[in-house]
C-alpha cells in the first residue's frame, strides 16, 4: 500500500485532473517507484529523464533540484511571492490545449477543479458569468455567437474551472484547440 497522496492546497484532485497517475515508473528526482507519477507540464532549460512523483513536487525537490516550474506565473499578477511559488514551483500542473494559466480571486491563487464542459460549468453560473464576461472584453464573439460557442464547450473548445480559496466563488477560462 503506498502512502497517503501529498495535499496541494491550490490543486485539490491532481488525480481527477489527469495531473497525477498510477505508474511503477521511477521519478526522475528521488529514484523512487512510488506508485504515483505526474503527467503535465514542467518548465526547465535542464534535461530531465522521467517525471516526478507527486512528494518530490510537494516539497519543492523537483523544481529546485531541476531549477524548473509546473506552471508559468502569468495569470498570478497580485498574489505574494510566497504564493506564487507555491503554484509554480510545489503545485502539479495541468493539461491543456494552449498554455495553462492559473486564476487569482481574493488576493490568492484559486484551487484548480479541472477542465469541464458546458454542463459541468452550467452548475456554477457565477463562473459560466465571469467567461461570458472576459470573452466579451477579448471581442471574440457577439452575444449570439458566444453563447453558441459556450454550449459546445467540452467539444473543440473547454473551460478550465477554479473555485477561490478565500471566499469559495467559482472562475473559467475557455481553452481551445
């Protein structure tokens, strides 16, 4: 039985998400098969060979021993130092189609719930708001076309959906192929 899976307070289900896996793979920064093995993305100029186990990028080995990142800081604009490394240097990433970014809401990093479609995001209509929203600011779509577009959500396009950590509100960003 392998042990208890780390907390990451700021992506609560790596496993759900697809971040984290069942692997006898052997994790590139303590040389242990752990049982565990991430699966997203890391950022580094180094040459890494494998991945890592999801206690090596709790603890910050990985990213330091690798001088990497599981996330880029865009979309972290206003949040502590402390934080921000938190997200990016101890916190699995995730798959997307363009580059993931992270949310903010409260002064804080939001918790990253996983990639969802227009059903799913339906259940939280102050997030399917806050996307209506920045999707009208970016000037993609008229309101006829954006609605069309944010009902095929989970076809050629998805939303990647985040509740803060603070107060509990919902956020999306649309991401497509």
């Amino acid at each position: 039985m392998s042990p208890r899976l780390p907390v990451f307070r700021y992506h609560p289900d790596p496993i759900a998400s697809g971040s984290l896996r069942e692997s006898t793979e052997t994790c590139a920064c303590c040389n242990r098969a752990t049982g565990w093995i991430y699966t997203a993305t890391f950022y580094t100029a180094q040459e890494v060979s494998g991945s890592f186990c999801p206690w090596c990028i709790a603890d910050g080995s990985a990213a330091e021993r690798f001088d990497g990142e599981f996330m880029d800081a865009y979309g972290l604009a206003g949040v502590s130092e402390e934080i921000l490394h938190e997200v990016t240097r101890r916190t699995p990433g995730f798959h997307a189609w363009q580059d993931p970014h992270w949310l903010t809401h409260c002064d804080d990093a939001a918790a990253f719930l996983g990639e969802v479609g227009h059903r799913e995001l339906a259940a939280h209509p102050e997030a399917l708001d806050q996307l209506r929203q920045d999707l009208r600011l970016g000037g993609r779509h008229d309101a006829a076309r954006l609605e069309e577009f944010l009902t095929h959500l989970g076809e050629s396009a998805t939303a990647m959906l985040f509740r803060c950590t603070v107060c509990g509100t919902h956020l999306a960003y649309a991401d497509a192929s």
